[in-house]
C-alpha cells in the first residue's frame, strides 16, 4: 500500500494556540488531527504526522526544514500533504516551504491548501500544488476531500486536469493538448473576437497576470523639516477599543492622538491583536508603536514634525482586500493632513 505523511501546524495538533507557536518540530507515528480526515479519503497510509509551530517555522525556517527533512530520511513515502492552511498566513507560508523543501529533496508529489488571500499562494503556487480552499476551518473536510481526490490520481498514476478542471491555482505551466472540439487556432481565435465584439463572454487561452505594483515613493529629502506619520498593524488602541477593531481579520482601524502625550502608557493603551502573545506590548505599548522615540527625535530635531495622530489595525487573518482598503482610507487622511511619510510598525 501507498504511504503519506501530513505536515500541521501546533493548533490543529491540539497542542495548543498562540502560547505554543514556537513548539519545535517533532514527528508522530500513526494520526493527528487532521490527519485523520486525511487518511479516511486518501488511497494511501498516513504513517506519519509532522508538527511544527507556525512562529518556529517562520522565526528558524532553517532549522526548522533541516529538522524536517532529517526525520524524514529514513522514512518511505509515496505523497506528502501540508495543512489545509485556509486564510491562516503564517500557517500557509509554512506548509508551502517545508512542501518546496521536501519536493526538491525526495522528488515525491507534494499538496497543500490554502484560501486565496492567504500570502502563501503567492509565494508558493508556481513551485507546487495549492488548491483553492476555505477560509476557516469549518472548510476542513471539503478542503481535505479536495485534495485527497487529486493525491489518489497521482498515486494511481491517471491522468490529471488543469488547474481549472483540478481546482488548483494555476502554476503558469502551459501544456499543449488536442481539443475535443477539433477546432484550429485561427478559428477559435476568430470566435474570440467575434463573442468581444458582441459583448459576449469568452475565455481567452492566454490569461496574462495581473500586477499589482506600487511605484516607489521618492526619498524624503529633509526629515528635519518633514511631518512624520505613525501606522500599525499591531493592534495597539485606547483600553477601550473606541473603534471596536477586530482582534484578528480586521476590518476596521482607528486614529488616536498622540498631541499631548511623550509616549504609551501601559493601562490607557494595549494591543488587541490575536497573533502574538501581548504581555509585552501591554506592558510597555510603545514596543510596537514607539511614540517615545519619536518624541525624542522631535525634541532633538531630528524630524520636523510628528503628525498628532497614530493610526492602528490589526493584521492576523486580514485579507489582501480589506487590508487595500483600509491603506486606502488611511492614506486620504495623511494627505488631508500634508504628511510627508510614513513609518509603519508590525508586530
């Protein structure tokens, strides 16, 4: 029989949250978690079930894949599976690379699945299978389901569809095929052009990517005489979160003003932010939003101005659309105010 080996992360491990994502990594043998899902619908044996805390992966990625990699040197396996990731961005980003890591190393079929606002898909897609997957875990099955169906045609040697036809993102890779229908290129051009000029739908054979660049702003030239703006996605707010901003897939931020204060002062400011433990940032809330500092270089000149207002999200679980809309609104706001730049802090 076919063997497997699933990758998770210290959550669905059951080993616990936030408190427990830097947990090294270490192997079972036998099923965790998800990989009980997994193996119910895979035409193979799960032997094995890799667990890594996101925070680990992501702080020691070195360490971490040569770990990996070293327990799985003795082990036969025809297929291995990450996740899935759903919307979970640290979570996405590790299975993609210890997925990379280990196709380049054994040369088996690697899977994985993840939302398509998690930042892994970027990162990854060209180099392995994603598929198209949920947001959050109440997608698990059908995400499992989703790939399992894919990992039973490679392990039984079919053939398999197109990313479309497959359900996962396109890689880029183009194939040359006989179509069905017979048609030459310049005919099925042709009714292209025909269907755009009638307004009709059409899908075209060369879908050309989208970039979405942003030009890179011209060097501030004098700080001493700029005014200095102060963004976050750290998650820090009054105690009272006035704005109600989520502690993780934001949709909200807010604007507080600094005027008169020389910094943060722990118990009128915290973090609300889910990603990361706050017992620092409560602490001394000017960790991830240094007004301190940026008072002092005010008062030493080293910055002509520092804007009377900091603005705060948060970021874990945010998507690339609301975060582009919250920048946005964001942004309107500095240029009311003639902010010549902008540091932002992250956590």
């Amino acid at each position: 029989m076919k063997k497997a080996i699933h990758y998770i992360n210290q959550f669905f491990a059951g080993i616990g949250g936030e408190d427990t994502a830097d947990y090294r990594p270490e192997i079972r043998e036998g099923l965790v978690g998800p990989s009980l899902a997994l193996n119910s619908m895979l035409d193979a044996e799960v032997t094995h079930t890799i667990i890594c805390g996101d925070n680990f992966m992501g702080s020691n990625t070195d360490e971490a894949v040569e770990t990996i990699l070293g327990f799985l040197e003795d082990k036969e396996f025809d297929i291995f599976v990450a996740g899935p990731a759903f919307q979970a961005g640290r979570y996405g980003v590790a299975c993609g690379t210890i997925c990379k890591a280990v196709k380049e190393k054994f040369n088996v079929p690697v899977i994985t699945s993840m939302n398509e606002e998690n930042p892994g898909v970027e990162m990854f897609k060209k180099d392995i299978y994603i598929f198209q997957g949920g947001k959050s875990a109440a997608k698990l099955r059908d995400d499992v389901k989703a790939m399992a169906n894919f990992a039973n045609k490679i392990l039984k040697g079919e053939k398999t569809g197109s990313a479309d036809e497959e359900g996962f993102f396109s890689r880029g890779i183009r194939a040359q095929i006989w179509l069905k229908s017979g048609k030459t290129a310049a005919e099925r051009g042709v009714d292209m052009l025909v269907k755009k000029l009638k307004g009709e739908p059409f899908e075209t054979e060369l879908p050309i990517p989208k970039q979405d660049r942003v030009p890179i702003a011209s060097p501030i030239r004098d700080l001493s005489k700029s005014n200095i703006a102060m963004v976050t996605t750290g998650g820090i707010v009054p105690v009272d979160n006035p704005d109600r901003i989520q502690s993780a897939s934001a949709t909200r931020w807010g604007k507080y003003d600094i005027s008169k204060v020389d910094r943060l002062e722990s118990g009128v400011y915290k973090t609300i932010h889910a990603g990361f433990d706050p017992a620092a940032a409560d602490a001394d809330p000017n960790v991830i939003m240094p007004i301190d500092v940026m008072k002092a270089y005010l008062k030493e000149g080293k910055i002509g101005k520092l804007h009377d207002y900091f603005y705060s999200t948060v970021g874990t679980g945010t998507t690339q659309a609301e975060a582009a809309r919250m920048g946005k609104e964001i942004v309107e706001k500095l240029k009311e105010d003639n902010v010549d730049g902008v540091i932002m802090t992250s956590t």
